[in-house]
C-alpha cells in the first residue's frame, strides 16, 4: 500500500468509527467485532505511517520511509523530533493490537483516535513541507493537504475520549 493510500484509508477508517460512535448514541448499538474490526484497520494504518515517519530504528531493508525522499542537506531530521507524540500512539498500537501480551500493567482507556488523528495529518503535513516536490508523486501534495485539512479542521470536538466500544451482545 502506498504512503498516500494509507493516510487516506485511515482518514475512511476514522469516518467509520464517527458513524459507528454516532449509531451508539443513538442507541443502535454495532457488533464488538465491527467495531473492534475498524479500530485494529485503523490503528494498522496509523502504525504504518508512524513507521514511515519515524521508523529508521525499527525499519527493515525493504520498508519505505519518510527519510528516503528527502535531500541530503533537509532540515527533515530536526523537524521529524518535533513530532514525538506519534511514540505514545505507536507504543500502545504494538503493544495492545499488534501483539499478545502478559497483562502488567492496566490499560490506557479509551482510544484517543481524534487527537492521533491530528497528529498523524500533521506529520505527513510536515514530510510534505520538507520533502523535494520532485521526490513527491504530482498530485501527492494535494491529497494529503486534502486528507490532513479535514481531519484536523472539519471535526474539531473530537478530543473527546471516544466512548467504550459497545457491550458484547449474547
């Protein structure tokens, strides 16, 4: 999968969790395993792009990254530290979805997928500031800008805790 298509799948996977969220309130409950579906495909996504961002230390041979598109002379290595709030999101995505673990301690609550959501849109929207426009497909730009303007303007009440996925029916 593409760098692009990766943030716009997670910007679809987002969406569907808000209507999902929004059928709760409602009181028209989804399945778990729906709901649980669309939060791990999101959390899949954002994990590839906080790989692609930051992921030299974790990388394999072949993985594509962000420092791979950029000059040799980019502020691009200052710029990626500023962006250290993906860690805490990457942290919990290894250890709560990626990989069966002994419990040590508890979990966070809740998935703060409005606020990774922001940060995601805002480091790609640093890698496009940084990157050499002829290191970019055409019309790369443009649709992260796209992507990253809505997730981060259109849905500005969603630092909100999303609510607990819903009750497991028997």
């Amino acid at each position: 999968m593409r760098v692009i298509e990766a943030l716009e799948y997670l910007h679809g996977s987002y969406r569907e969790l808000e209507r999902m969220n929004a059928k709760h309130i409602d009181g028209d409950d989804p399945s778990l395993v729906a709901w649980d579906g669309v939060l791990g495909s999101w959390t899949v996504n954002a994990r590839k792009l906080i790989d692609f961002i930051d992921g030299a230390a974790h990388a394999r041979r072949d993985d594509i990254l962000a420092d791979d598109f950029m000059a040799d002379d980019s502020d691009w290595p200052t710029a990626k530290r500023g962006l250290h709030e993906l860690d805490e999101l990457r942290q919990r995505v290894g250890k709560e979805i990626a990989h069966l673990t002994y419990p040590t301690a508890p979990k966070a609550e809740g998935w703060g997928v409005g606020t990774g959501r922001r940060e995601l849109a805002r480091a790609m929207t640093v890698f496009v500031a940084h990157a050499p426009p002829e290191h970019l497909a055409a019309d790369f730009a443009a649709r992260t800008d796209a992507v990253a303007e809505e997730l981060v303007y259109l849905h500005p009440l969603n630092d909100a805790q999303p609510p607990a996925p819903p009750a497991r029916r028997l």
